[in-house]
C-alpha cells in the first residue's frame, strides 16, 4: 500500500485558509451592511461549550501547523493565542499561510515513519502517517468547518463554492 | 511528488462513518433523557437556507461512496433519499460503510490519472487524484462536520474523542 505524499497536502491546507480568509471577508461585509462591529462575530458559538469562532480559527491554525510540522520533525513557530481583533486573527491566518508555503518536499523525508507524540497522551505517540491521516487531517477540517458553520449560522452567505475553493479542471 | 494511495483513505472514510453513528447513539439517548422524539432531529438546522439533518447525512454518506466510485471508475448504487425515520438514515450509513468495505486496492489501479466528470460543470471534470483531494475529502468532511454541529448545536454532549475515533498508537 503506498503511502500518501504528505508534502503534497501542504498546499491544500494552505488553500484551505485562504478560502477561510475570503469567508471573513464576507462576514466583515455582513457586519458592515447590518451595521454591527465585525468583533462580535467573533465570540459567536454553536453551544456554550464549545469554542467560539475566535478559538476555532485559532485552532484551525495551529492544526495546520502542527500537522506539517509534527510529521516533519520540526519545531514549529510558537502562537501565545493573543488575537483580540479582527486584524490580529486575519494575521494569523497569513502568518500560518506563509509558514506552510516555507515547506519543501525534502522536509517530509522519512515523515512517514517518523513516530509523533501525542501531548494530550503522555507517553503515546503515533507513526506521521497515521497521526497525519487519522487525527491532524480530520482535526483540521473539524476546527475549518466549525468556523464555517458558526459564520453560517450568524447569516454570513457562505454556500458550497466558497468551501471548496478552485482546482485544477480538464475538458471533457 | 508521490500520489497518495486512494485506496487507503478509504477505511478512513469508512471509520468517520461509523464514528457517526455513535453521535447518532448519542443524539437518542439525549432525545430518551429529554424526551422527545429523535426524529425531530433530523429536521434541525444551523441556517434556513442549509440542509437539515437528515439531509446532511444524507450527502455525507454520498461523498464517501463518490468519492471511492467515482475515483475506481465505478458505477456506486444508487440511494434516492427517500429516508425519513432514525432507523432508515441509520440503515443508509450502513449500507455506505458495507460499500466502502468492498472495494480492494486492485479497484484504484490507474485511479490518480482517471478523468471524473464533475456533474455540476457539465463538460469538465478533473483527474482522479484531484477531484479526490480536492473536492471529494474535502466535501465529505463537510457535510460529516455539520453533521456533528447541527448534533452538538442541539445538545448533544459530543467532543473531539467522539468525533476523531481510534487510531494505532505506538509506546514512546
């Protein structure tokens, strides 16, 4: 069974937060028509146990991050999870953005087997392609969607193409 | 740059299902404690112009069966959404998982090149490996994670353990 190329998901991640970006863009067009200050879209939640929009891009973020990172054996740029404004967490995002795009093929060398630590499970660990396709994969997708659906739900006019995103089309 | 095995994700597709269906154990036994019915569940939704519930499982279960079919040049089974009760959405995830566990890594021979028609974009389509990567995971994690929103917006007490599974851990 061959395995993935980890390397080449990199830049999907990275897509993936720019078409995130492009939905705070919309969102900051919504505050903007129903006049309220974009902020207050970021301490909406779908329960109140559950993260709000600010701490879920922040966690989109740094599953993104840590995915690359962990399964590349490097140490990745620390984030203290300061972001109060609007500006500040559309930074993030790009500092993430470029922090992924600094990837090269070479890094991933070996990232396969190389064994990973959980931190939520002292003393585990996981092979880089397990913990990248069955938990920093689907974590990543979970804190994106979260994002999504709480800008959804707050009337933010998000639909399929502006989570997809564009990729590379053949005629027929 | 390697392709990723197709063929491997697949299982994976397959234990987010089933990893669904335990949420679903969750949402009843919520619907018994508060008593009501669990079907109203199925009709609750996070924006009136998004799917509900029953739909959104409903779409989930189609883009784990596109997204391995389409890839193997395979024709899947045809589900018409007739579904209305617990018990026959319930019924539907199964039928998914037991399709996805019939393919065998001989059915992604020549996959990653295999041009998939887009039905949305009459005339094009993309490479196999693309519309996989691309649209095919990305849709499915879609409509899995406002599965699990739509769940947890409405009370049911889901986490990251629920939502991530198990996976093959290795002793530090």
């Amino acid at each position: 069974m061959r395995a993935m190329s980890m390397y080449a998901s990199v830049p999907h991640l990275s897509k993936m937060l720019r078409n995130l970006k492009e939905w705070m863009s919309d969102g900051a067009e919504l505050a903007k028509t129903k006049d309220f200050e974009p902020a207050v879209l970021l301490s909406a939640r779908l329960a109140p146990d559950q993260y709000p929009l600010l701490r879920q891009i922040q966690a989109v973020c740094d599953a993104a991050k840590f995915a690359a990172a962990r399964v590349a054996g490097k140490t990745p740029p620390v984030h203290e999870d300061t972001e109060q404004t609007w500006e500040q967490i559309i930074a993030r995002i790009d500092g993430v953005v470029q922090y992924l795009d600094s990837f090269t093929e070479a890094d991933f060398e070996g990232a396969e087997e190389r064994v990973v630590p959980l931190p939520f499970l002292p003393g585990k660990g996981a092979k880089g392609l397990v913990y990248f396709n069955e938990m920093a994969i689907p974590n990543f997708y979970f804190h994106l969607n979260m994002t999504y659906a709480i800008l959804r739900h707050n009337g933010v006019a998000l639909g399929k193409v502006a989570y997809i995103g564009g990729f590379e089309l053949v005629d027929l």
